[in-house]
C-alpha cells in the first residue's frame, strides 16, 4: 500500500534563484495527484525534491520538510534510502542501454546486491504485468536490449523498472510527453490501476490528461502553489483568478 | 476510459502487482535493510582521490629523483655544465654543450622538413581533397604515428643512410658546399640523417593538430572570403590559415617537444660523437641520445649524476615546451586539450 | 573612372598562378608524406617476411655465428612486461578518469590532476627509464621485468586517464539519474552503469595506450635491460621484442639483422592491428544504443 507525503514550508533554489516559494502541500495515500502549470513553474523542481534527486545539481539547496509517514525525509535518512521508496518515472524513457530487457527491469534491485535469482525472475514478470508490458516482451527478455524498444514500450519498462523495488510512492515528471497519444493512454490506463497499490504524483502540461486520472490537482505558478484541491473543483470552479486563467487558456 | 470529470470505473484487470506479504515486501525488507551505504560512497570517492593524486605523486617522485641523483655534477659545474663543451668521463670532466647543440640542431632541421610538408598535407586533407580519400589519407598519416622510434631507427641505418650517403650528400656537398653545412666526410649517419628520420616522426603530430585547429575554423570564415571573389588558395591562406596560425604554432610547438625526447631513432643515425661541427653531414649526438648509449655504462656516481642532470633538462625542457604548445591549441580550439599521438 | 576597379591582367594571371602552384605543392606533401610510410612498410615486409618461420617464434637467439633461432624469448618478454604494465597502468588510469568526469567537474583539484597528467604524457621515454632506475632498479641492485614494467605502466596512465574521462562525461545525463532514481547508490551507479555504458570508448583508450608502450624501448633500457635467454621471472632482466630490435640492429652480424627485421615485422602487424581496430570501433559509434 502507498503512504502519503505532507510537505510543510518546503523552499528550493537553484544557486541564486529561488524555484519553489513556501509550498505547503499534502499529497493523500493510494489516489493519484496531478501537478500542473506553465513552463517553468517549478513542478518538476517540486517533484525532484520528493526523492531527493533535486540537491544531484551541485549548486541545489533546499529547506523546508517533506515527511513520509512519520520520518522526516530530508532529516531522517540518507537519499538512497529515500529513492527506493519514492520512484521515480523520468519525461524521457531512459532504460540502461547495455541491458537486456529482464535487467533493466531487475537492476533496481541487482545493483543493490540482491541476488535470488527465483525471486528475481518473479519480481520482474509481476513487474513488468503491473506495467501492461509483459504480453508484448515475455518472448525475449534477456534477448532483447531495453533500448531496443518503441518510445511507449521503453517508458512502460521504466515504469516497470521503477516498480521492481516496490516503492511506496511513484513520481512521474511528464511521462507521456515524448510519447504519440496511443502510448499515452496505455500509460494513463496504468495510472489507473496503479493507484490502488501506489501513492501516484503525475506532473503534467496536459490538462486534460490531469482531469482523467488524478482525485487531486495542484495548480503551480511562479514557484508557488496557487491552489490544491480536488480535480474536479479545480477544473469545474477553482477558487483562484490565475488557476482559472489557467485553464481557460488565456497563457501557458 | 473515462471521461473528464466522471468518477473511474472500476479496474476490470487484477494488476499483478505486490500482494501482502508476497515476494514484493521480502524486496521492500532486503532493501530497507540495506542501509545507506554512505560508507561506500565515502570509501569509493577516497579511493578515486588517491587514484588520481597517484598521478601526481609519480610526477613528484620523477622530478625528486632526478633532482636527488644529479646533485654531484649540479654541485661541481653549476650552470657552466650546459655550455661547456668537453665530455670526458675518464678525468670526470662534464660538459653536456654538445649534447644541447645536438638535440637543437636535429630538432630544428626537423621542423624544417618536416612544418612546410605538414602543414601541406593538412591543407590538402582539409581543404583540398576529394571526401572519398580523406579518411584514408588521415589513417594513413595516423599510422605514421603508431610506428615505434625502434622501428623508424632500424628503417634509417639500413635504408635512409645508404641512400643519403651514396646518393643526397654529394649532391648537397656539390651544391651547397659552400655554406659550409654540408662537407666531408660522408658517412651517411650523423645530424642530417638525424634530422630526416625526427621530421617522419613528428610529422604526423604536427599534420593531425594542424587539421583539428585548421577544421575548428568555422565556414563562415570560408565563406566570407570566397564572397570577395578570392582563389581557393587565397581563402584558404586568408580565411582558414590566418585564424588558425595560433594553433598551428602551437602544433609546431608540440612538434618540437616531441622532437627534442625522441631517443632510439635518433640514437641509431646520429653518430654517437660529442661534437659541434656545423657540418650536418658530421656524426653528432643528442641529450637522449647520451643517455641512452652511456648511462648502462657509467661507472660512477659523478658520471651518473652528470647523465641525470642531462636527463632532468631534458625533463624541464619538454614540460615548457608541451605546456606552451597545449595552450596554444587550447586557446584556438577551446576544449579539452587533444589526445597527443 | 572604371578602369580603377578592374583588375589588372597580371594580377589575375599571378592568382590564378598561385592558386595552382599551391594544391601542386599540397599535393607534392601529401605524396612525400605517404610515400615514407609506404616504403617503410614495403621495406619491412620484404625484409622481414623472409625470416618469419616458426622458429622465430618458438626459439630463442642462437650464439653468434650460428644461422637461425628466433626471438620467442623476446615476444614472450615482452607480453610479460606489458601485462605488468597494464595491471598497472590501467586500474590507475580508469580510476583517475572516474575521478575526473564524476568528482572532478569544475574543481580546481581536477585542473591540477588533468595537467599533471598533460606533463606525465610529455615525459621523454627515456627520463622515464632513467627515472624507474633510480627508484626501483638500483634499490633492488638488480634490473627486472618488474622494474619495465612499472615504466611502461605510468606511461600508460595518462592516455588512459583522458579517454576514460571523455568517454565517461559522454554517457547521458539521463541514465545516470535513472540509476540514482531507483535508489542506487552512486558507486554502484558509477561502476555498474556509467561505466558500463562508457567502456567500449574506456577499453578503446586502453587499447591505444597499450599499442603505443609496445613498441617502446627507451623505458626499458636500464629496466628490464634484455635477456638473451628464456627468462619469465620477473625479478630478472627480461627480453622485450623493441629492446632486441635495437640491439641486434647496431650489432655487427647479418643474421642478427635479419631477425631484427623479423621482430620489427611482428611488432609493427601488432600494433597496427591494435590502432585499426580502435579506429574501427570508434568510427562505428562508441555508444551504441546509449541514446
């Protein structure tokens, strides 16, 4: 079962600038969340600063707190740990290209020393059947490279790679953006029936990719997080003048 | 799927995704057993660290060294050993001048030789050649680089001196007798064969960094000058050569670094004699060259330290001269510096 | 009034002069650039061809004055030498060059490794040697295969080190945040995947480091000195086939010169195998599949 994140007070820079203002958000377990708003927003830096991926940029600071349960993820544990619990699913698919299909999927896992090759096999079908790819594979897993696949093909294996670790929560940054729409709405339909075992986090500049998939919706601007309620007020009545802009199309 | 605002239907396909207490919590326990591994990290970057300071310790160590082992001749002769010109190990006097002539004189007669049909072939490959044989002209000029200095020596004495003693140097003593570089005694080996066999050597380096400068030069360049109405020549002496002379002095530079190390090659032609003639037809010898044919048998320690003191000029030496060169590459092409031959 | 714009006949003619006289002398370089090269190859495999039989490989140099023998004890040195020299220099080198693309980025400790590196590559060979003498041969008041092999190690490591970095910083940015995101830690993200997905360019560069220390001699001369005789100890003097090349090409015998055209031979088919098999793989794109 997934667990919710509740972020309090969290600010982000990167060097001098300062990407995220005061966000206060609480994301609920086991439903998905979409994040929205224009180009440079800040909801890509929001959701690198839930795995800890956003201080990989050396010249990243970030203060605030991000709690997971009850610890504190920033304080409590060191951002490896952190990262097998909160996966992450990037814009473009980017599967390891000197692996086959079956250890791309398990590399989550090999790389940090697991062995059992039984329970290996096993957690990459389930893994790769969570990510509606298995059918399409089964035939060659550890023929064929991870690159060796289509666009939409390669983002569900990453996906099933990200869920090989069996994380709690699962961030997805744009992850349909550089796939045609039927691709997209396989990885919609995923979305769909991830969200009963996973805590889902979807960026996205596809409002209406937002609407079908997420119970929550968080409205970005500037850095700042104008709005976060329910997906359906926010695109039938939201509260706030920029949010409705928004999503009318009057900019971004 | 369903529509915007409805609420999903429901999921119709069991996901096959983590069952409680299945295979998927024995991977969330092995993982969250697993630690940071902060540990690891910090060891790994250590061992980088130590890796790469490795390289500078053996740099230190070289230079102490040598430094350390010539302290006898440093001692006794100072600074007067590099223009005296009297090597007699017998009766321990050392006098290296010969030998700095020696590498100066074969170096220069290199780059002589070997800059104008460099730089010829550069142009030709950049500029001038059909695409088809391009790739392989500059394998093939590439491949001069790989050939070893042992092998270039073995060449010369069997073929490059004959030939130069039989057929060039009585043309050249004929011709140009009179000024004096080019006399009797032939031999055949001394610091013109010398010369010869260096500039094959470093001919290679000089054509390949030519053309990467000469390439980093952008078409606008070429362009603008082929838009006056300008021959090929002339845009490229204008257009292309002229942004380049930067870098392709520094080649030449890089070229004579390469130059005054080199050892077997030159050791096999040059003739083994300490002595300065300005006959280039007369047998010399070079810094490297001393070393290589002397330092096995050096009894002593003055005799010892005076080889090593050669060696740690030459050390200085080709360190100016290498860094020079690389900063003038780097400024024209303004990257990491290029891989040497 | 328009007269001054036009030019003059002769400076057309000149031009038109200079132009063609350049490409012929660029054409002249090029053909006495080539041309050395392909004497010296015709060269060796005429002289060399001759004496290339089995007992060259397989035998050692017979005494003076007897015909035959062979330089086996010489290739077998040699391969010696240079496996010390790459358990040496290779380890050294791929670590320094991870050091540099994932540590390094920017840092003024970087700079200093990557120009102490740069001075290490303009080392002449035989400082090198005289160096490696005075800091292995002469404490050990021996000459060793060990000792060449240390010589010819550094000389590897900064060729070593510059691919390895190149070849690193082009892995993608991306792959190396999927590992990072799947919560692995950077060690094994920098070994297992970085520089998994580097090493065709990262064994490229230690092919061409090892081809160009083959044909050394220079560092070998008061290191591993040259045996006359089948020795594989690495605390002795060792043959190496450069070193027997030399010494049997100022000897005054003509067998001895034959086979030195022999070993040359070898020598030369070895390494330039070695650099068309690294332009082969590089001209056929490093990283495969990598984007």
């Amino acid at each position: 079962m997934g667990v919710g994140i509740n972020v309090t007070n969290l600010n982000a820079w990167y060097g001098t600038t300062h990407a995220l203002l005061d966000i206060n958000l609480p994301i609920p377990a086991n439903e998905a969340t979409a994040l929205i708003g224009p180009s440079g927003c800040g909801k890509s830096t929001f959701v690198r600063c839930l795995n800890r991926m956003h201080e990989t940029n050396p010249v990243a600071r970030v203060v605030g707190s991000v709690r997971m349960g009850d610890i504190d993820i920033y304080k409590d544990v060191s951002p490896v740990e952190v990262r097998r619990r909160i996966g992450m699913v990037f814009q473009r698919p980017n599967p390891f290209p000197t692996m086959s299909i079956y250890d791309n999927v398990a590399s989550g896992l090999r790389l940090n020393g697991f062995g059992n090759r039984r329970v290996l096999d096993e957690v990459v079908e389930r893994s790769l059947r969570s990510a509606a790819l298995w059918d399409e594979v089964k035939a060659d897993l550890k023929k064929k490279s991870g690159a060796s696949l289509s666009g939409g093909q390669q983002q569900r294996l990453c996906i099933a790679r990200a869920l090989a670790v069996d994380p709690e929560v699962l961030l997805m940054d744009e992850p349909a953006s550089a796939l045609d729409p039927v691709s997209t709405a396989k990885i919609e339909d995923l979305i769909f029936q991830l969200k009963s075992q996973y805590t889902i986090v979807i960026v996205t500049h596809n409002m209406q990719q937002a609407a079908r998939v997420a119970e929550r919706t968080g409205f970005f601007l500037n850095g700042k997080l104008v709005e976060f309620d329910s997906t359906h007020k926010i695109f039938t009545n939201p509260g706030d003048k920029r949010t409705e802009d928004y999503i009318t199309g009057r900019f971004g | 799927m369903p529509g915007p605002f409805e609420t999903p239907s429901p999921v119709t396909e069991k996901p096959g995704g983590p069952q409680p207490g299945g295979e998927l919590s024995t991977v969330r326990k092995y993982l969250q057993a697993r630690g940071n591994s902060a540990l690891a990290d910090k060891g790994f970057r250590w061992l980088m660290i130590l890796c790469a300071l490795s390289i500078f310790a053996i740099v230190a160590l070289i230079c102490t060294e040598l430094v350390l082992r010539s302290q006898l001749t440093i001692a006794k002769f100072g600074i007067k050993f590099f223009f005296g010109s009297a090597w007699d190990p017998v009766n321990g006097n050392f006098g290296a001048l010969p030998f700095v002539y020696g590498t100066l004189v074969s170096s220069i007669v290199s780059l002589i030789i070997a800059v104008p049909l460099a730089v010829g072939v550069a142009v030709f490959i950049t500029e001038m050649c059909p695409r088809m044989l391009r790739g392989i002209l500059a394998f093939l000029t590439e491949l001069l680089a790989a050939i070893p200095s042992v092998v270039y020596g073995l060449w010369a004495v069997f073929v490059l001196v004959p030939i130069l003693r039989e057929h060039v140097n009585p043309i050249l003593i004929k011709l140009l007798g009179w000024s004096g570089l080019f006399a009797e005694p032939n031999f055949g080996i001394g610091m013109l064969a010398a010369g010869i066999i260096l500039a094959i050597m470093i001919l290679p380096i000089i054509s390949s960094l030519t053309r990467e400068v000469m390439s980093a030069v952008p078409n606008t360049q070429r362009e603008a000058v082929l838009a006056l109405g300008a021959t090929r020549w002339e845009m490229i002496r204008m257009g292309v050569l002229r942004n380049a002379r930067i870098g392709i002095v520094g080649s030449i530079i890089l070229g004579l670094g390469r130059a005054l190390g080199e050892t077997m090659a030159v050791t096999m032609v040059i003739g083994n004699s300490p002595q300065i003639m300005k006959n280039l037809l007369a047998p010399g010898y070079s810094m490297a060259s001393v070393i290589a044919n002397e330092f096995s048998e050096a009894s002593d320690d003055m005799y010892r330290s005076a080889l090593i003191e050669i060696g740690l000029a030459l050390f200085l030496v080709t360190i100016v001269v290498n860094g020079l060169a690389r900063l003038l590459v780097w400024a024209v092409t303004r990257g990491a510096p290029p891989r040497s031959a | 009034m328009a007269n001054q714009y036009r030019t003059s006949a002769w400076n057309r003619y000149s031009r038109y002069v200079s132009d063609h006289l350049a490409t012929g002398l660029a054409v002249l370089s090029t053909i006495l650039v080539i041309a050395p090269l392909i004497a010296i190859f015709i060269y060796l495999l005429y002289k060399g061809a001759s004496s290339l039989n089995l007992a060259f490989f397989t035998q050692i140099p017979k005494p003076v004055g007897e015909t035959g023998g062979g330089m086996a004890n010489a290739i077998v040195g040699s391969a010696v030498v240079l496996a010390i020299g790459s358990a040496i220099g290779v380890p050294i080198g791929i670590a320094a060059g991870v050091f540099l693309a994932e540590f390094g980025q920017g840092g003024r400790l970087a700079n200093v490794v990557r120009f102490t590196a740069d001075v290490l590559n303009g080392v002449p060979s035989i400082v090198m040697g005289v160096a490696v003498y005075s800091l292995i041969v002469l404490p050990q008041k021996h000459f060793s295969a060990f000792a060449g092999g240390v010589a010819l190690g550094i000389m590897m490591i900064p060729t070593i080190t510059r691919t390895t970095e190149e070849m690193l910083l082009m892995v993608p940015h991306s792959i190396r945040e999927a590992a990072l995101g799947l919560g692995v830690p950077n060690w094994r993200s920098v070994l297992s995947v970085s520089l998994r997905t580097a090493s065709p360019g990262v064994i490229t560069g230690c092919m061409l480091a090892f081809a160009r220390v083959a044909g050394e001699t220079a560092p070998l001369l008061f290191t591993a000195f040259g045996n006359q005789f089948w020795s594989v100890n690495l605390a002795q003097p060792i043959a190496a086939l450069p070193l027997q090349i030399y010494v049997y090409a100022l000897s005054p015998y003509d067998e001895w010169h034959r086979l030195a055209w022999a070993g040359a031979l070898v020598l030369i088919v070895l390494i330039v195998v070695s650099v068309s098999l690294v332009r082969y793989v590089t001209s056929r794109g490093v990283l495969k599949g990598a984007n």
